[in-house]
C-alpha cells in the first residue's frame, strides 16, 4: 500500500458505501426493465428465457408500448430508469420511435442489445440521436472461446469488441455484462482487462440464478461468491461496479469500510480472492494510476425499487423471479407495483423466512430473491448462497455453546420448529 492510499480513502470515508433511494419505494420503483421482445438469434447458455427466433404474437404493439412508456412517465420525478431490453431489442423495427417517444416524456433509456448483425453502427447512432443514453454488451470471458460458447455462436467475442468503439463514438455510456460462473472465474482479472479496454464506463456482474438455460450451468459457491465480491469490490477504484442477482456486495462494501474505518484488514479471502487479487496485480499493476472513487452501490432489490415487464406486458418483481403480478396490458403498472402482494411481500424484509429476515444487512441487501425461489421455491426465504451469518444468529449459536460447555444440554437445544 502506498502512502498516498491511505489519504485517498480517508477523504472518501464520509461519503455513502451505499446508497439508498430517496423517494418512497412503496409507491414508485428506481429502474424499470422492459423487455420489449423476446426475439433473439443468439441462445446464449445462461439466459433466463427459452431461445424464442421470431416475436411473439402477443408481445406489446407500439401503440401498447406507448401507453407502457406513457404510465412510467406519469409519475413524478425523478421519474422511474428505464431499460429495453430483450430477448433483442434490436429486433423491434419501431425501436427508434419508442426510445424517441420515452425520451420525448421525460424518461431515461438505456438498451442492452445482442451481439448479432443487426448491431450495427447506422443503428447505434439512431439510438442515441433518438435519446438513448446508454448501452450494454455481454462479455461472458476474456477469450473468444470462452465468450462465444457462452453465447451459443462463434464470432461474438470479435464483434463485442468492434462495435464498442462505435458505441462510445456514438456518445453512450457503455456498459459491459458479465455473468460469473466456476467455469470462467479464473478468467475475470484478464476480462476486466479487456473490459477496462473497451472504454467501458461500467462493469455489471452477473452472479448465476439456476433458472431457465441458466440452470444446468456451475454457479459459485458461497465461499467463492464471497472471494468474488470483496475482489470486485478491490477493482471499484479501477472501474464502476454493479451486480445483479448478488445483493451482498452491498453488505461487503459496509463490512469493509466499518474495518478499515476500526483499523481492521477489511478481508482475508481464501483462495480464490487470493488469484484474483495476484492475477489482477499481474495483469494491471498494483493500483491504477488514478485510482477512480468507488461507485456507491444502489439499495434496490426484485420488487422493492426494482420491476420487469415481459415482451407480452406481464410483470414480475424480477426477470429471475417468475411471481407474475399483473399485465399492463389490463392494469395500470403503477397499481401493480404499489398494491401486489408479492411486491409488497418483497418490500417487508421483517417478515421473510430465515437468516435473511433477521440479517442486520437486510435493508440494503435482503439476498437474491431470484435465487431464493429457485433454489427453496419460497421466494421470502433465505438466500442460500450467502456465507455471512447474521449477528444475532452468531449471538444465538455462542449462547448455546455454552450451554454445553456448562452442561446444560436443555437450554443447548434449539426450539421445536
């Protein structure tokens, strides 16, 4: 650590680890995802949705989308973030009029496209000159190989890296996507690289839900999740960092700057966390030569700040989380989110199931509930991929130790279910 480390962190230590939305997330979500089709060339082996090549017959017609777009901007600012997504959005020929139309009423778009040949760079400066903001890119490894099995075509890879130059050409801010698995972790410090390459103004971290493709595929183990997390957490002064589907990055950036801020070593990681520190070292050096500030992560989660609308209008607190809550198509969005009982149920963190409901983290993290449903089928249990155990639990472990230690096997025992 050099001497200038030290300062640097000190003069960021009274701005928020974590933020948290500011207005009422009962009434009105942070980030709205639209998948606007569910039409895609690619059948990428982590996706969420079955390969579905044309549209379907029911997805949201223009004239439905614009009524969608027209419920978001209804409410009053800041108003909702909003993501086209797919399938491929790309895919939608009237694309260019909803992105125009959403930024006409006062919202913010940001789309996530394929890598197929319907990328190109006419389009993506369409986009932005229709008002699109930002833009993403999976990149699921750091070799060609890797990345294109990922995404069930050859090719990928080299024409993820062509067309970023095109996007931050085109002025949006370029995100790249990376789902993390056991089969490319090793990967991540020489995908970072890459990503760091490509201009990127953002990193989103995928951690593996079991669900749809994405269900045969080795997702990490908790104390690997764990490793991961504190090293991404180690490269948020190399490039911004988001994850989805692993809220506990937000727990760990509090762990961390509670130790540093008692003096404390934030992490001894196990051995992973150990080649992922050495190889990123390896690969950039030590520290960046202008370490960037941290990016403060966002406290929302499926249901609570957090929605995704479907191709056909159904909505759902996740795009992980198939709880199906209601169709804009027959019910105003904004009464969907605010009144369902699966959202609410999302926003009462007291009263899930668990060591999530207990976790003093709960409020800013409360676990993957995708995760949670897909592994238990109870999306208010326990997410069961997280290795911290929550205070109170240790305190309720230690009292019945000793218990035992005194000979007292009655009190040891825990309560009948």
């Amino acid at each position: 650590m050099t001497d200038a480390q030290p300062a640097r962190r000190a003069s960021v230590s009274h701005a928020p680890a974590v933020r948290t939305v500011r207005h009422d997330i009962n009434t009105k979500p942070f980030i709205v995802i639209w998948e606007v089709t569910r039409a895609c060339a690619l059948v990428c082996k982590h996706c969420r949705a079955d390969a579905q090549h044309e549209p379907h017959p029911d997805q949201l017609t223009t004239a439905e989308g614009r009524t969608l777009i027209d419920q978001l901007a209804a409410y009053e600012r800041p108003k909702p973030l909003v993501v086209f997504t797919g399938g491929d959005p790309f895919e939608r020929e009237d694309l260019e009029e909803l992105v125009a139309y959403a930024t006409d009423r006062g919202l913010s778009v940001s789309l996530s496209p394929s890598v197929t040949p319907k990328l190109t760079r006419e389009r993506i400066f369409a986009l932005h000159e229709a008002g699109g903001k930002a833009m993403s890119m999976s990149l699921d490894g750091a070799t060609a190989a890797t990345h294109d099995a990922f995404r069930g075509f050859s090719g990928t890879f080299d024409k993820t890296l062509q067309m970023a130059p095109h996007i931050n050409e085109a002025g949006f801010r370029l995100q790249i996507n990376s789902t993390l698995t056991r089969g490319n972790i090793r990967e991540a410090p020489a995908l970072l690289k890459t990503v760091l390459g490509m201009g990127a103004k953002m990193w989103y971290v995928f951690f593996l839900v079991p669900t749809g493709r994405g269900a045969d595929l080795n997702a990490l183990d908790p104390q690997q999740r764990e490793d991961v997390l504190h090293w991404l957490a180690d490269v948020g002064t190399r490039i911004a960092v988001k994850t989805t589907e692993a809220p506990q990055y937000r727990r760990v950036v509090l762990q961390r700057r509670a130790a540093r801020e008692a003096g404390k070593e934030p992490y001894r990681g196990g051995e992973l966390y150990d080649y992922l520190t050495a190889e990123t070292a390896r690969l950039l050096g030590e520290e960046p030569a202008k370490p960037r500030r941290p990016r403060p992560p966002m406290a929302v989660n499926s249901g609570s700040g957090f929605a995704f609308i479907d191709h056909v209008g159904d909505v759902y607190p996740n795009g992980f989380l198939p709880m199906h809550c209601g169709n804009v198509k027959e019910s105003d969005f904004k009464d969907i989110y605010t009144d369902s009982p699966v959202f609410r149920q999302l926003r009462d963190p007291d009263n899930w199931h668990g060591k999530c409901s207990v976790c003093e983290f709960h409020t800013v993290c409360g676990g993957s509930r995708s995760t949670a449903f897909a592994v238990t089928g109870d999306y208010r249990a326990s997410d069961p991929t997280c290795a911290y155990v929550p205070e109170s639990m240790r305190e309720v472990t230690k009292h019945r130790a000793d218990a035992v230690a005194a000979g007292d096997p009655a009190v040891a025992a825990p309560a009948a279910e």
